[in-house]
C-alpha cells in the first residue's frame, strides 16, 4: 500500500487534458525520396535544475561506508565507461512533449491503464502497402512496422563533470486516471542533510546543474513545419521573430524530486540538398543568425500548420517554467 501522509507536499506534477477532438491524421511520407528537410541540429545540454538522473539499472555499493554515508546507490548510465544519455531516451523525453502539443496518440501507456480512458485516442495502426494515417508524433517518431525520421544521438558529456550521491525520498508513481498527459514540473530540490541510509529513501549518482551535453538531432524528409514541431518540444518559442526558451524539458528519472529539467541550444545545423551525391555540393551549413532565422520560420511554419494544439502548447509552455517553489522531500 501506498502510504499517505496527512501533511503531504504539493504535488509536482501537472495535467494535460487529452483534446476530445480526434488527432490530426495524414499519409506517411517514405523514406525513398529525399525532398524537403533532410539534416542535423548540433545542441548544446545544460542542466537547469538542481540534478539529472539517467540510470542505467544497475547500482553500486561501498561495504566500507561509515554510519551517516550513501552505501548503495544506484548508477547513471554509461557507455564505454563514460557518462552519456542515451539517444532514445532524449528522443521519448521529447516524443512525450511532441505528442501532447500535436494532439497524436497517446503511444506511451500500457494497455491496462489504456483501458481506463475510454476516450483517449488509440494508438495509430500502420500497414504495410496500404495508404496508412498516422498522427503527427507517429509520422515523425515511428510506431510498429513504420521507422520514424527523427532520431538523438547518445549524448556526451561537454566539459568534466564531477559526479554526486544524491539521496533522494523514494518514488511513487501517482495513479493515473484522468484523461489526460501527465508531466513534472520544475521546481527546486530540496536536499536531505542527513546523508545517513534510511527506509523510504535512495542514492542516486547524479550529474549536477549545469553540467553540459552535446547532442545531435537527425531529422529525413521533414516538412518545416515538422521540424518546427519538434523544436517547440525542445522547449523554444518565437517573440518578436526571435528565437527564445520557453521552458525546460525533462530528461532521466527521479521526476518526482524535480530533477532533469535541461535547456537545449542549437549550435549549428546542416541540411542535406538534394542532388549532394550527384553534384559533390558539400551540406548547407547554418550557424548564429542565420540558423536563427531558419528556426524562427520553421517554428512560425508550425504555428501555421494544424500541426501544432495551441491549446495544449500554451498549457505546456506555462506549466513547465521553472517555478521558485520547493519540490516535495517526502511521500506525497
Ligand atoms: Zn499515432
């Protein structure tokens, strides 16, 4: 049983109700042709809240820790004995927010708790060799039988990055029931002083605010109002035809305790034209003004289209600013 607590903390979590309205479908767009957008987005990561937790599932332990110290926690995940967050896991991070402010399907919940919510739209169905509709995340990211055309690459550190034991109240998933979207907001760690191990309570090995990542965004035959899309869930919006962060998506684990909260900043972008084999034209590269602009259309693109649910979007980008206010220590 979950235990509840008369004092609970506010809750740091938020809805998304799903629109009634059915998603926007559209016809696929095939990997054999090479039209329209077909490039990278170099990104810089910082952390903007207090930790980020990526774990890898294992964990690790002293046996010569003293009373009052971490003894077991568990571990970030590496690659090739290096800190990195991998590339899927930035990619369902941003999918989640994609799906949410397009009003796609809801691709991420198991079939249990789908059940419960009758109206929530069902997962799109591809066929291979018939005129397929998908919604706008399925079309972009994927689903069973259809590869999407938007990946990360594994993320590595930028810089060193001094590691730390964070102890951290133990994590309960809240019951879904409502229709809608679930995401956690940004608000301020609070630490645990006493570092002693206790019931109720975990080590994490996290990486501290500020720390940096580089990533790269890979994007095939997206439209620029596609790519617009995807760059309005890496939490950009446009004021006054400049580029801005509206907020800060989340990425890894302990949610809860408001960790993973990152910026992401291009740093240069590169298109692929049509014709590069045949003509030996090296890639278009874009950086600073110039890829500004370029962005800048592609998010205006997409608040054009129908791709982007202004409804939702506003929501989102509302609830997802980073908040002064402290982050539950305990159960809630
Ligand atoms: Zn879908």
């Amino acid at each position: 049983m979950r235990p509840r607590l008369p004092e609970a903390e506010p809750k740091p979590f938020f809805q998304v109700p799903i629109p009634g309205e059915e998603p926007v479908q559209g016809g696929v767009v095939t990997h054999d042709q090479f039209r329209e957008l077909t490039g990278q987005i170099e990104l810089a990561i910082t952390v903007q809240s207090e930790y980020l937790f990526v774990g890898s599932g294992q964990y690790e332990f002293d046996p010569s820790a003293g009373s009052g110290c971490p003894d077991v926690w568990y571990t970030f995940y590496r690659r090739n004995g290096q800190i990195c967050i991998p590339g899927t896991s930035i990619k369902g991070a941003i999918r989640a927010i994609v799906e949410s402010i397009s009003n796609s399907c809801v691709s991420q919940r198991r079939g249990q708790e789908r059940s419960q919510i009758d109206s929530a739209p069902q997962p799109c169905k591809y066929k291979k060799d018939e005129k397929s509709l998908l919604c706008p995340a399925c079309r972009l990211f994927g689903t069973t039988g259809f590869r999407g055309r938007v990946y990360f690459s594994d993320s590595e550190p930028d810089g060193n990055i001094q590691m730390k034991i964070v102890k951290i109240g133990e994590l309960w998933e809240p019951k879904r029931h409502e229709n809608a979207r679930r995401f956690y907001e940004a608000k301020i760690f609070q630490p645990i002083t006493n570092q002693q191990p206790e019931k109720n309570f975990r080590f994490v090995e996290a990486v501290p605010k500020e720390s940096k990542f580089r990533v790269s965004l890979q994007f095939e035959n997206l439209s620029k109002a596609e790519l617009g899309l995807v760059c309005h869930a890496l939490g950009w919006d446009v004021k006054k035809d400049k580029r801005e962060s509206a907020f800060t998506p989340k990425l890894g684990g302990a949610k809860p305790r408001c960790f993973g909260a990152v910026k992401f900043k291009p740093i240069q972008l590169r298109l692929w034209q049509e014709n590069i084999l045949a003509s030996g034209l090296k890639p278009l590269i874009l950086q600073e003004e110039e890829m500004s602009r370029f962005l800048v259309e592609c998010l205006q693109e997409c608040q054009r289209s129908n791709l982007l649910h202004s409804k939702s979007w506003n929501m989102l980008m509302q609830k997802l600013k980073a908040q002064n206010e402290p982050c539950p220590r305990g159960i809630y």
